[in-house]
C-alpha cells in the first residue's frame, strides 16, 4: 500500500503554536511515529506540509499519477475556506480521512464547517496527535482487508 499525508498553513508550527490547543508534539514527530508504523505495516509514506494552498493543490495533482491508496489530511485553516482544495482532493479521487488535532466543534463556529466532510471516509477532530495514528491504524486495517 501507499499513502499520502497531508497538512496544511501553520501545521508546520505544532509544538509551539497555541500547545493548549495544539499539544506540545511537533510535526516532526507525527511524521517520525506515522514512518515507524509504515515501515512496520510494509506501507510506502509520504508526508507533505505547506502553507500555501496552491502548494497542496499542485501535490495533490501530482498523486494523480502516483498510485497512493489513501489520502490522510489535515487542511488546517483550509478545512474552513477553501474550495479550491476541495476540488483537488476529489480531483485525486483519492479515499481520504480528515483529521485535526482540536475539537473543530468546540471551538468558534468559523470551524463548525468543513469543504471535505462530506466527502471523507471519516474525521478524526480533538484526538491530538494520536488522530493520525489512529487515522493510519484504519489505512493499515484498510489495506490488510481486516474489518472496516
Ligand atoms: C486544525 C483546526 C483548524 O480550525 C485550524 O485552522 C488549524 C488546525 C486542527 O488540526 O485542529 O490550523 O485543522
């Protein structure tokens, strides 16, 4: 199997950035614990973040081509605005799993909504960073034909 991570504008900061929010682990170290799993599982693992929508957008148009089997994404502020990312992600036709580190729904109602909900398998919001391992166990089962 393959699978594409990706996280969007700010994700870069985790560890520093709001950490009542956010918690105090780096995306440093989500990549390190989701690249042990992967390599666990026999799984191929690509991470990218960037700040920049059209960076993500260009990612995705390029995973059109690079056989990923699932698409784990945090948009970050993007969940909320964008529908040019959405459009790239259902232009991947990739099976994705939307996750975010807060309580979406706690939180002001700007992040009540989201541009990819609707069309994830699922959302993981308010796990922290155990929310990618956990997005990853169900790839992992997923792709192994375990229940789903
Ligand atoms: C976030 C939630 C978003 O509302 C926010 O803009 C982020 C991070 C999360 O992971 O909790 O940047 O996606």
């Amino acid at each position: 199997g393959k699978v594409l991570v990706l996280n969007g504008p700010n994700l870069n900061l985790l560890g520093q950035r709001e950490p009542h929010l956010y918690g105090a682990t780096t995306l440093a170290d989500i990549d390190r614990a989701l690249a042990e799993r992967a390599e666990r599982a026999g799984i191929v693992l690509e991470t990218f973040q960037s700040n920049h929508e059209g960076a993500l957008i260009e990612r995705l148009h390029a995973a059109r081509d690079e056989a990923f089997d699932f698409l784990i994404i945090n948009p970050a502020a993007f969940t909320h605005t964008s529908i040019a990312l959405r459009d790239a992600v259902l232009a991947s036709d990739l099976s994705f799993i939307e996750v975010h580190l807060s309580n979406v729904h706690a939180r002001e109602p700007f992040r009540h909504h989201s541009y990819f909900s609707d069309k994830a398998i699922g959302t993981i919001t308010g796990l922290g960073a155990q929310g990618y391992l956990l997005a990853f166990d169900y790839v992992i089962a997923a792709l192994s034909d375990n229940l789903d």
